[in-house]
C-alpha cells in the first residue's frame, strides 16, 4: 500500500480488503482497491483504474455507512443502510445489513428513490470535478510516478470508455444479464458472468426479466472463447474476483458435462484459487425440469468441485390455479417434487446449496399462500436452514417503474413477515440486480 498526499488529497494506492465476504452494516471493502479522499468525498477505485465506489464524508450525505457502487455492467447502486424501512431492521427483509437500490418495479417495495435526493446527484458533479482537478494536477505538479501512473488508470478510464467497456463485457458472453441469482447477495452481486445456455423453457407471463429466445446450450467453443476474452477483460482486476455465475436463466438446464466443463475451465483461468477473496463461490439458476432431470452424477461432480454452489430455482407457487394465472406450464405435484428435492440434495451435499423463489403480491388468493405454508412445513427440523426461500414482491403494475403506494407495500411485507415467521428455512425478499 502507498499513501501520498496532494493538494488536500490523500491519495492510497493498492489498499488491501477485507479477504473474506463478511456481513457488516458500515462500509467493508473486499480484495484490493485505490482510494482518493478528499474531505467532502471517498472514491475507491478498482485495480484498473476503474471507478467503484463514492461515499459522502459530508454532514449532508444520508448516512455515514451509505454509498455508491458501479457494477460491471455500469450501472450506478445506491446501498442504503435502511433509513428507508420503516417496517422491520432490514436484515429481516433481506438477509443484509443493506439495501442496493436499483431502480427495478419489484424493487420499488421500499417507496424509496434515493436517486432523487439532492445530496446523492451532488456525489456524481463531485467524482466529476475530482476527475478535472486531478488532471490539471498531473499536469502542473511533481507527483510520484506510481502515483502518476494510478492517474493515468483513472484518466483512461472516463464516462465514455467506462459505458464502452460495459457494452464490451455484454458482447463477450452475448447479452446483458437481465437479473443474478439472489443468493449472489453473499459475494455482493460481484461475479464474473460466463453465459453456457440462452432463453428459458417457460416463458411465465409475470416475468420482467425474461429472455424471448427459446432455451438453448451454447457450444463448447463458444464457452471457451467466453472464457478467453472474460479473462482478458477484467485483466488486472482479476484478482478481485472469488465467484463466477453460470448464466442464464437455466444455466441447470445445460446439463453436467457443460456445466462441469465451463466452472472447471473457468476456475482455472479466472485463477479463483489465487484470488484476494478467499472462498471460491459458483452460481447458477435452475428451472423445476432441470432440477427434476439432474442425475446425482451432476451434484457429485459439482460438490467434487472447489466452489461452494448455489443453484436458484423458480418454483413460484404450489397452487394449480396461481400456476396456470401465471402460464406457467407446470403441475403441483412436479412443483412438491422439485421442492423435496432441494431439501434432500441440501442435506446430502455440504457445499451444494438449493434455493427457491415463490411469488407474494396481493393479486394472488389465499389459496397461494395456504399451499406455500403447506409446502414449508413439510421442511424437517434437521434441514440446518439450508436452503434460502425468497419470495418476489409481484405488482399488478409490473411492467411499470412506479413507486408503490404505502397501504399496498404494508401488506405486501405483512404476507412476508407472515410466511417467514411460519418458515424453518432463512426467508428474504427477491431483490432483483443486473449485471
Ligand atoms: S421466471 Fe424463469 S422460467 Fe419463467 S419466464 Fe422468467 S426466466 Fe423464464
């Protein structure tokens, strides 16, 4: 680590993170990172150059453990520590000890829209005059070369080239990542994308993040080139990387040899053995055919693997009515199947881990709900609350980024708090992030 001040900045090069993801409710950083203080604003930068985070240090930023993330797919996130829930403590709802805050409809629940608050804009005018006043410095004053060097990172990576390396990463694996498995929550939505089948076989009517394209397993090939060019784009950066999510929808779907083949492919390459984060983690979504088709040869495979595995499944409900309301093509007994499936292969496999998604909106009858506490309660007590079920807040309204109004989201988190408290198994809300 190198430190240097300059003009009332004091500026950190190759700081190092914590080494391990950990859940904490102030801002905890993880591998390595530069970092630019001034005494209005923290910036931390990634080992490119690249911008990562912006935290107020001032007396008007909204909370001293809240800031500013920018995803791969750059996208700007605002991580509220949850001033915005006036419910419950925000690890109830979510399992974190903060809200990311992407303007998705689901995501709306919260009523909250920090991106309209005066104090949040002035962040983004602040990370712009940093970026001119440190480029008349480099300019005019004597600066230590490697420090020199970390500012010519940073001036080659501007708007312009930092939307232009987003659309790249997209156009490496094929399409943009319309939504991550909830459980990349435990690695901070921080993964490396490597995309091994398209589309989805049910094209449910509710969904917002849908491909049109029907499912379809990419080639070998085409999943090496993927891994090629992946391991050249993030480059120095690399290194900041511990997981790695198997799109897309239906990544299960793939099968064993595709999907064995591309996570130890990429292990080797993306070097997650080396990496700053210890603990390599692999994702990946499943669909009930997928789930129900997999042979034990797959988890033995994966488990022999050295990721601990999280594989999210969309079951959505185990009501027929509710199924057929939502087109999806599927019958109860086929959804109880799946559901007693994941809680065996969580028992039986240390580091595979089954999670399942089920619906709550108020458009959905009481028999939705009474057949989901049907099913949870068939859960043993020896389950060592394995297995997270996450329930995605639907609005009628879907389609539409609005904020929803208060009586409505009252209840929604009402009927949440009702089948958590009901629920052996870890219960959160969806929240949806892309990539
Ligand atoms: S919920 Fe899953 S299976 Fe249904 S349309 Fe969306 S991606 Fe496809």
């Amino acid at each position: 680590m190198i430190s240097y001040s300059l003009n009332n900045m004091a500026i950190t090069i190759e700081k190092e993170g914590a080494s391990h993801f950990t859940k904490a409710g102030y801002p905890m950083r993880f591998g390595k990172y530069s970092e630019i203080r001034t005494s209005e604003y923290e910036f931390q930068f990634n080992l490119k150059g690249e911008i990562k985070f912006i935290r107020g240090l001032n007396v008007n930023w909204p909370h001293p453990s809240e800031w500013l993330k920018r995803t791969d797919g750059n996208d700007w996130v605002f991580y509220s520590v949850g001033a915005v829930i006036d419910y419950k403590g925000i690890i109830d709802c979510v399992g974190e000890y903060y809200l990311p805050c992407l303007i998705y409809p689901s995501n709306s629940l919260w009523g909250f829209n920090p991106y309209t608050d005066p104090n949040v804009s002035k962040a983004f005018v602040a990370w712009s005059q940093l970026y001119a006043n440190l480029y008349e410095m480099q300019r005019r004053d004597r600066i230590p070369p490697n420090i020199r060097d970390f500012l010519s990172l940073i001036f080659s990576n501007d708007e312009t080239t930092l939307h232009k390396e987003s659309k790249k990463l997209h156009s490496i694996i094929g399409e943009r990542v319309s939504v991550l498995p909830p459980d990349t929550r435990h690695v901070e939505y921080e993964v490396i994308p490597l995309i091994i089948a398209d589309g989805c076989l049910y094209h449910c009517n509710f969904c917002c993040v849908k491909s049109p394209r029907g499912f379809q397993a990419r080639s070998e090939e085409n999943i090496l080139e993927q891994i090629r060019q992946l391991k050249a784009f993030y480059d120095c950066n690399l290194g900041n990387y511990n997981a790695l999510f198997l799109g897309n929808h239906d990544a299960l779907g793939a099968g064993d040899e595709r999907i064995c083949m591309a996570a130890s492919e990429a292990l080797g390459a993306f070097e997650f053995g080396n990496s700053y984060i210890k603990n390599p983690v692999l994702f990946l979504f499943g669909s009930v055919d997928s789930l129900l088709k997999a042979e034990n040869k797959l988890f033995r495979n994966l488990s022999s693997l050295p990721f601990y595995t999280y594989i999210n499944i969309g079951l959505e409900s185990a009501d027929a009515p509710t199924l057929a309301s939502i087109n999806k093509p599927l019958k109860i007994s086929v959804i109880r199947d799946a559901f007693q499936k994941m809680l065996a292969i969580n028992q039986e496999y240390g580091n595979i881990e089954i999670t399942a998604n089920f619906l709550l909106g108020e458009q959905f009858s009481p028999d939705h709900y009474q057949s989901l506490a049907e099913l949870l309660r068939s859960v043993p007590d020896s389950s060592h609350s394995k297995g997270t079920i996450y329930l995605s807040p639907l609005m009628d309204n879907q389609k539409r980024p609005t904020i929803m109004d208060s009586q409505k989201r009252n209840d929604l988190l009402q009927s949440f708090f009702e089948i958590k408290k009901l629920n052996r198994l870890p219960t959160y809300l969806y929240l949806i992030q892309r990539l």
